[in-house]
C-alpha cells in the first residue's frame, strides 16, 4: 500500500512540473510583450507555438524556441547556434537571465512586461 500511495503521489509532482513549463508557454503565448534588456536595449516579443518575433523599431526578427526545465532556448531559424536564458515568473512579468556570460554580453539579462495597448 505504501509503495501505490508513494507511485501515486510521484506521478502527481511529475504531472505538476511538467505543467509548469506549458503554463508559462501558454502566457507567452497569450500576450504582447514589452522587453527591456540590461545592455539597453528595448522592444516588442509576440510568442506562438513554436516560434518568437522581436520588434524594434519597425524591423522583425524572428526565432524557434523552447522551454524546458524553466530555460527558454532560441534558436535563428535556419541557424545552429542557439541562446538560452533561465526563466523565473515574478507576478505579471518574467526575468530571463542569460545561462552563460557570451549571452550576457551579446544579449543582456531580459525582462518582459505585458504590453499595454493605448
């Protein structure tokens, strides 16, 4: 009886954090982005299954991406070199921090705000 309630109970964290990944997708997902960069830099992110267009000053970039384990990794399409950043939800916003200092530099740690349509 244990070891069905210890099954049980495994299964259940397992399907929890599992969901956890797929939640913040799904608010990507669901809303335009403001993003504000530490090296300075600021634009517009709309997340949708698979992919991410940036904005910044009429000009459109765009990218695959995942999530896995609370890292977003993108990925240029048609590009092998990827970027990832650590993933932390904080109220209505995300904090992305680069996962290495390369990123850091070339990137800067992110930030994404909701944007608000005026």
């Amino acid at each position: 009886m244990k070891n069905i309630l210890f099954i049980l109970l495994t299964l259940i964290a397992l399907i929890t954090l599992e969901g956890c990944g797929t939640d913040i997708q799904s608010d990507l997902q669901s809303k335009e982005w403001n993003v504000v960069s530490t090296n300075g830099e600021a634009y517009t992110a709309q997340f949708g299954e698979e992919t991410v267009t940036f904005e910044m000053l009429g000009f459109q970039l765009g990218y695959t991406y995942k999530i896995v384990d609370n890292v977003i990794t993108f990925q240029e399409n048609g590009e092998e070199d990827s970027f990832s950043f650590e993933i932390t939800e904080n109220e209505d916003d995300y904090q992305l921090k680069a996962a290495n200092e390369d990123v850091k530099k070339e990137n800067g740690d992110l930030t994404l705000l909701p944007r608000v349509n005026k």
